[in-house]
C-alpha cells in the first residue's frame, strides 16, 4: 500500500512537471521586470532542482515513514547542518540510504523544514 502511494506521489509531480514545461512562454511584449522571478526562485524552479525536490521528497516517503510519520518530520526546523547530522544517525540506526541519497535527502529537508 504504502509503495503505491508513494509511486501515486511520484507519477503526480511528474504530470506537474510536465505540465509546468507545456505553457506557453512570456510574449515578447512583456516587461522582463513583469516576468522575472527572483534568484532564488528561479534556481528552485529549474528541472534538475525540481528533480531533486521529487527525489528527496520519494525518499522521504519511502524510507524514513518505515521507523516514523511525517509529522516528526514536519514539525523539526533545523539547518542543513542538522539535518545532515539526524540523517547520518538515522542511518546508524539502519535506515537503507546510499551517500548520494543521503545527500539528495539533506538537501531537501534543508531547503523544506528549515
């Protein structure tokens, strides 16, 4: 069950995804002020970001809801530093991450629950 919610999560940021590169560009009559997202939006709006953000979420999902809920997740407000200290001590208790999902996972909690 859980695998198939997590596949449901999965497929649904993947439609969002490919929705969001479906629209139509700005006219070249707009102001560029007008259509300019600020920097830090603009980089968390790119698809390899975007990825990422499907990536750590999926991972989210899947492994840390095996020992715990989201909402231990959820409420905890902690720097990238700490996050990575709490993933590094949840794989010491056993959770199934490689180093490239660990990072992928930092990542994503660092930039959502901060």
């Amino acid at each position: 069950m859980e695998r198939r919610i997590v596949v449901l999560f999965f497929v649904v940021v993947m439609v969002v995804l490919v929705a969001a590169q479906c629209q139509q560009p700005a006219s070249p009559t707009s102001s560029p002020a007008a259509t300019a997202a600020p920097a830090t939006t603009a980089a968390l709006a790119t698809p390899a970001a975007t990825e990422a953000t499907a990536a750590g979420a999926a991972l989210l999902q899947e492994r840390c809801t095996v020992c715990h809920n989201l909402a231990r997740v959820e409420n905890a407000k902690k720097s990238g530093d700490e996050w990575s200290a709490t993933v590094q001590r949840m794989v010491g208790k056993g959770a199934k991450l490689s180093p490239e999902e660990q990072e992928s996972l930092v990542k994503y909690l660092s930039a959502t629950y901060k």
